[in-house]
C-alpha cells in the first residue's frame, strides 16, 4: 500500500450515515468485551465502556477517500481513552519517555479536548472485507482492552500513585510463554525477504531493516536503513509475556527535538487516514538520541502472521516518517 503525506482527516460526521454490513458486524462483534459493564453505551457507530478505571470510546466513521494506490479507504475506526490529569501535566520529553512502554495505543496531547488522550486508529480500505473479519475486529477489540496498560506502567516508572487494582489475573497468557515462535519468526523473514527486506529470524524474534534512502539495503553495507525488531523475550511490566517491536529511524536528534518530533508524529498518525494502523507509539528514551515507534501486544492479542503484517506497517511508517520529518 502507497501512502502520501497529504493526510488530513476527512471523515464524515453525517447523522444519517450507517456502517456497511461487514463493519456493522464488526462492531457488534467488538461489543462483546463490554460484556457485564452496566455503564457500556452501545450503538452502531459507537461504543464506550469503563476498564481499570478509565472510560474507553471505539468510534467507527465513515471516509470515503482513494489513496494513491487507487483503492477507497471506506472508514476508520478510533479507540481514545482520556486520561487523569497527571498525564496532561507531563511536558513533551515526558510523554516521548512514557510512550517507550506503549502497548497498543499512544499518550497525545488532544487539541480539541485539552488534556491527554491514549489513541489507537486504524483505516479501512473497503476491498479489505477478510481482513476487516479475520485481523481487525478482534486487533480493535483486544486492542481496546490493552490499550491502558502502557500508561499504567508508565505510571508505575515515574512512580504517581495509582488507585488502580493489580490487573495480571485479568490479561490470559499473562504469566504464559509468549505465544509468537520461531515458526512465525521463520515465516515473516521469508515473506519479507520476498518482498526485497533484508531481515534474519532467530528463536526468539526477527529483524529487519527498511530503507531510508533511495536504494538502500543493510547498514552491513553502509547504507541508511531504519531498523525493525521483534523480541518475545522482553515482557511488558504490566502486560506479561507477549511479543514486543520496535523501528528506530536511522536519525539523531537532541532531546528537545526527539521529543517534539515524537508527539508530532502521534498526532499526525492519530489524525491521519492514508496511514498504517497505528498500535504503538512514537517514543524516544532522549539519552540515546533516537527516535523510535515502539508496541507491545500481549499474548492474547496473538494472531497467526501478525509479524508479517505489523512489519509491513512499520515499513510503511519508516517511509512516513521521512516525509513528515523533512516537511518539518
């Protein structure tokens, strides 16, 4: 898939619009985690529901917008969770440094709402009915659901107290091994290498490099690549064993610009349409003076050639990112 950096929303707010069958079903489908939340508010459109304490809107909406490539982004699905006030009066370098624990969503500053809101997005191309039914209902569902923990854990390292209750017992495959293995590690790098990606698979997780500059394969020959890696062996603090990935770009940047660049690059991907899904978050640790896009899915996120796709994604935000970064 082609992406542009014109990339404002254009979503529709009709009254009269209506989800497509196949995302009608979708959404009814996602429903089902509210399952015994008496507060939940459900409607074709929209739903919201209270988890660990915060209050989490799945919001679908009409695009009708054709990509580059030629194909129509149909509609976009949103997960926001505000966040108590302790988020909103972090500084930039702050929330690019709370951002490193992401699971699904990211920390951005909302312009319309003030504040700080946790955000996940993805777009829909209407040609992707099994996509939509086989990878995305239960990607936003689980998603949903796993989207606070990044700020929890957040919380915890910058030590804020929180009244939260221990949710390990909550997340199945918490304390399990993680569910991705070498076989899926095996299949990504052959797909990938197809694809003309030099990437090497290992027992416990791949990585890959992406081109920054025009015709650049591996950094092994001295080129400018962004690097991707996948590890099942770096467990989340909160969320337990799962897989864990990150893209450094191949830039360095001091820590003013490292954090202003990361925030820019959440909101713009939070707001955009012709981008990749966007589970993770753009972060930076400011000492090393890299910028990364980091995600943790847990292990009951696990779907069969997920790697594949979420490499696929990364590529596409690597590319993303030099635009957006030199339009800057």
């Amino acid at each position: 898939m082609k992406h542009s950096i014109q990339n404002e929303t254009t979503t529709s707010h009709e009254d009269n619009w209506q989800p497509r069958p196949e995302l009608l079903q979708a959404m009814h489908m996602i429903a089902t985690i509210t399952e015994g939340d008496d507060t939940a508010v459900i409607t074709d459109r929209e739903i919201t529901f209270n988890h660990l304490a915060q209050r989490t809107s799945i919001i679908a909406s009409e695009v009708n917008l054709v990509a580059i490539d030629g194909q129509r982004i149909s509609e976009r699905i949103d997960i926001r969770t505000p966040l108590p006030d302790v988020f909103s009066e972090m500084t930039d370098a702050q929330i690019a440094l709370a951002n490193t624990l992401a699971t699904t969503g990211a920390i951005v500053r909302d312009p319309d709402e003030g504040g700080a809101v946790l955000v996940s997005s993805l777009p829909v191309f209407e040609v992707d009915t099994a996509a939509l039914k086989d990878l995305y209902t239960r990607m936003v569902a689980n998603g949903a659901l796993m989207q606070i923990l990044g700020p929890i854990a957040a919380a915890q390292y910058m030590n804020e107290p929180r009244d939260d209750e221990p949710v390990y017992d909550t997340i199945p495959g918490w304390g399990s091994p993680s569910y991705w293995d070498e076989s899926e590690f095996e299949y990504a790098e052959a797909m990938l290498r197809r694809a003309g990606v030099y990437c090497n698979a290992g027992k416990s997780g791949l990585t890959a490099e992406f081109a920054w500059d025009e015709g650049a394969s591996s950094a092994m020959l001295g080129d400018c690549t962004s690097l991707m890696r996948f590890q099942t062996d770096m467990p989340h603090p909160v969320a337990g064993n799962g897989l864990f990935f990150k893209l450094d770009l191949p830039i360095t940047l001091d820590r003013e610009q490292l954090a202003e660049c990361a925030n820019y690059l959440n909101v713009y991907e939070a707001k955009g349409i012709d981008t990749p899904p966007f589970f993770g978050a753009w972060c930076s640790k400011l000492d090393n003076g890299t910028l990364s896009f980091a995600g943790f899915w847990p292990n009951c996120m696990y779907q069969k050639g997920t790697v594949v796709s979420i490499a696929s994604w990364c590529r596409a935000r690597s590319r993303i990112a030099r635009q957006a970064i030199g339009n800057r």
